[in-house]
C-alpha cells in the first residue's frame, strides 16, 4: 500500500473518442480501485487550464478544484499553466 495513501490520475484518448463516455468510466473504475482496494485517501489530478472538456468532467465527477500550477505542463516546448484537483475518499 502507499505511504502516503494518495495517487494521481491523468488520461490521454484520441479525438475521434472523445464525448462518447469512454474517460468518465475508465476514471469511476481507476476511483473505485484507489479508494476500495488500494485505501487511498487523495487522488488527485492536473490538467491544463484551457482544456474546458476535461475541467468539465473532473468538476462532474465529484473532483474540487485546488489552485493554479504556474508553468507546470509542457507541450509543444512550452509551458503551461495547470489547474489542480483532488478528490477525497470521504467527498467520492
């Protein structure tokens, strides 16, 4: 088990999948994991500010947005800032 009881998600799925619910399942069952078996306490998750699609989806999911990551991401050579999420296993 993790010292720390905490993990963090990320997902990556090509365009033409996206909005057909395939990331919303994948991540209930990547929770149901970390929190029933691994007995995590956190999990939590970084996603660029601009990317609306996922910041939807974490925010539906029951995720709290924490703060700004400044620079934290690159792509493309370049950084980005990022949002911070967390998800706590009492708010799942």
């Amino acid at each position: 088990m993790p010292k720390h009881k905490r993990a963090e998600i990320g997902y990556e799925i090509h365009p033409e999948q996206w909005r057909k619910g395939y990331v919303s399942e994948a991540i209930s069952k990547v929770l149901s994991y970390g929190f029933d078996v691994m007995d995590l306490t956190r999990i939590g998750a970084v996603v660029f500010i601009d990317n609306q699609a996922s910041n939807n989806l974490l925010t539906k999911i029951g995720f709290q947005k924490e703060g700004v990551l400044k620079k934290y991401m690159y792509q493309n050579g370049e950084a980005h800032d990022t949002y911070v999420y967390s998800l706590f296993e009492s708010n799942k």
